[in-house]
C-alpha cells in the first residue's frame, strides 16, 4: 500500500512538474516576443535618432525581466533534474534580481540615496552569502 502510495504521489509531481515546464515555455516565449516587439517599436525612431528614453527604458526592463526568467527557470530545471533545490541557485537568483532592480532604479534617475546605497548592501551581503555557500557546499563547484 505504501509503495503504491508513493508512485502515486511520485507520478503526480511528475505530472505538475510537465505542466510547468510547459508554462515555463510558453512565458519565455511571451517574455522574447515583449522584447522583439518593443526593439521593433524602436527601429523607425533609432533610424531618426529620435529615440524616446521611456520606451528605451522599457526596452532595458524586458530585457532584464528575461534575464530574471532566464535565473529562475535554470533554478526549476535544476530541480527537475536533481529533485532538490540548491541554496547557491537561489542565491543566484536572488542576486540577479537585486541587480535587475538597481539597474532600473538607476537608469530611471528615480531613487533616493537611502534606497541605493541598501540595495548596494543587499547585493554584497547575497554575493557574499553566494560565496560563502559554494565555499562549503557539499559538492565542489557549488
């Protein structure tokens, strides 16, 4: 009964797991069309030096958003393959994440001191985090 219990449950993540994997597809297409349309919005402007800097920024944040998509999908492929989730992809994760943020922040020109200078902290304290955990990891290369 056990046995036939844990099969179950063992075909059931197999199940889910198929399915987000399709959703993941599906998203990273959306996630490269949002980019090829917004590069496609660009062109005529780019030809007239016209460039507006909102749509530019737009531009940046898609491609950061799929930078982002790219970090957590590896994450969930990996526990695909491994059926455990390792500290140092999280931490990778993490970190793209900060930057993504900052970088926005950044080029926006909307942001405080205070703000910067704590999420600049964040990012040192995730890469140190980063660090230390492959450092230790179980598995060289972490």
């Amino acid at each position: 009964m056990r046995d036939l219990i844990l099969r179950m449950y063992d075909r059931a993540i197999d199940v889910i797991i198929i399915g987000l994997v399709l959703i993941m597809i599906v998203v990273m297409g959306f996630a490269f069309f949002d980019v090829v349309m917004n590069v496609w919005r660009l062109i005529p402007d780019v030809k007239s030096n016209t460039v507006n800097a909102e749509d530019f920024r737009n531009l940046i944040v898609t491609v950061l958003d799929v930078f982002v998509l790219i970090e957590l999908f590896d994450t969930f492929t990996s526990y695909v393959k491994t059926r455990h989730v390792r500290l140092t992809q999280l931490l990778d994760v993490t970190v793209v994440f900060a930057l993504r943020e900052l970088l926005v922040k950044l080029y926006a020109n909307s942001f405080a001191a205070s703000q910067l200078i704590s999420l600049c902290g964040i990012i040192i304290l995730l890469v140190l985090a980063r660090s230390l955990t492959s450092r230790l990891s179980p598995r060289a290369g972490g």
